[in-house]
C-alpha cells in the first residue's frame, strides 16, 4: 500500500480547545470585551472560526475596533496558545525517516490553519496542506482530499490513508477518497456510517499502526 498517509489538524494532530480558551480569553481582556461578548466567542467559535465572525461579533456589540484587526489578533493569538505534543512530532518524524509522505486535510480559515501550522513545528514535518477555505469547501468534499494529494505530489489513485477524529467529515471523506482509515474516538459515530479500518483513542496510535504496516 501507498506510504501516504493525510492527517487532519485540529483535535487530531493539536489541541485546538485548549487553545480556543486561552485565545479568546485574552482576546476580550486585550480588547475590554464585555462577558456577553466573551460568552458569544465562546459559542460561535466553539467548532471553527472566520474572519466573518468577527465581523459579526463587531456588529453585535457595537465594537471599535475594526473586524479585521480582530482576526488578525485571534489568529496570533490562536497561533501562540496551540499545541502539539513532542511523541506527536517525534512520531511524524519517524513517518518522515520510513519514507513516508505527510499530509494536512483541515477545514477552516487558511491563514489560522496555517498559522498553527507553523507555531507547533508541524509544518516543518508535513509534504502538503489543504485547508477548506483555500477552496470554500469542507470535508468530507472530495476536492479538499484531492487538493491534498496533489500538494503532496502523489496521487489519491495510489491509495494511503487519512488519520482523524471527525466521523463524517475524516472518516467518511476518506472512504469516499479510496483511502484507509483510522478514527480517534471520542465523537458521536453516525448511523449508517461505514466503520473505520482501525480505532485508536491517541493519533500516537495510529502512527503505530501506519509504521507497523509498512515495517
């Protein structure tokens, strides 16, 4: 089989929640947010953020300051908070060193998604990344896994795998892009959904699994 495997980013390969948090709490105290606005991020950034929730956050509440300057702080700040763990790293670096090509597939915003790219050292460790709004399409679309394929220079044709978290949107898109698949449980499986090919609770288990495969 393909040595290609196409990871997904947040929840998978970082730690977007935990991020989330720290960002928009200091987002509102940087910009003296009243709570209600907090409260409104919190909500609305919950699953994923754009430069456009800003700028309804702006109308909301009557802001100053202008949406684009908002984002742009979130973005930094998004960048600073987020993690990605050492045997996360050392592990894609294993990948690297068995000849392994290494892909992104993440929905969102692509200058937030690349941000966290760079500040976890991920990008470094990565062949090519498609993120959703370099298209304004999501996963499960295939174009986004095709876009992927294609920035890694390989073809969806040869097979490989896609590693997530996300039923629908990385297991789902990843069947319907003729890859394997490995699920990190944790979210609610849909009904009707064709199971994953492995089910690990850690992404450092799937990379167990990918190099075990090709050993």
């Amino acid at each position: 089989m393909s040595r290609t495997v196409f990871f997904d980013l947040d929840g998978t390969l970082a730690d977007r929640q935990a991020a989330l948090s720290d960002a928009v709490t200091g987002l509102c105290h940087a910009n003296a947010l009243t709570p209600d606005a907090e409260q409104w991020l919190r909500t609305e950034l919950a699953e994923r953020a754009n430069a456009a929730d800003f700028a309804r956050l702006r109308d909301a509440f009557g802001l100053e300051a202008p949406a684009a300057d908002l984002w742009q702080d979130y973005v930094a700040r998004m960048a600073a908070a987020v993690s990605c763990r050492p045997e996360v790293l050392e592990g894609l670096a294993r990948l690297r060193a068995a000849a392994w090509t290494i892909g992104v597939i993440t929905n969102g915003a692509g200058d937030i998604q690349r941000a966290k790219l760079i500040a976890t050292g991920l990008a470094d460790l990565v062949d090519g990344v498609a993120v959703s709004g370099d298209l304004e399409i999501r996963k499960p679309d295939l174009r986004l896994f095709e876009l992927a394929a294609t920035r890694c220079g390989v073809s969806l044709a040869g097979g490989g795998w896609m590693v997530g978290d996300n039923p629908a949107g990385d297991i789902g898109g990843g069947h319907q892009a003729g890859l394997h698949t490995i699920w990190l449980r944790g979210r609610p499986w849909p009904e009707g959904l064709p199971a994953a090919h492995h089910v690990v609770d850690d992404v450092t288990d799937a990379i167990t699994i990918l190099l075990t495969e090709t050993e």
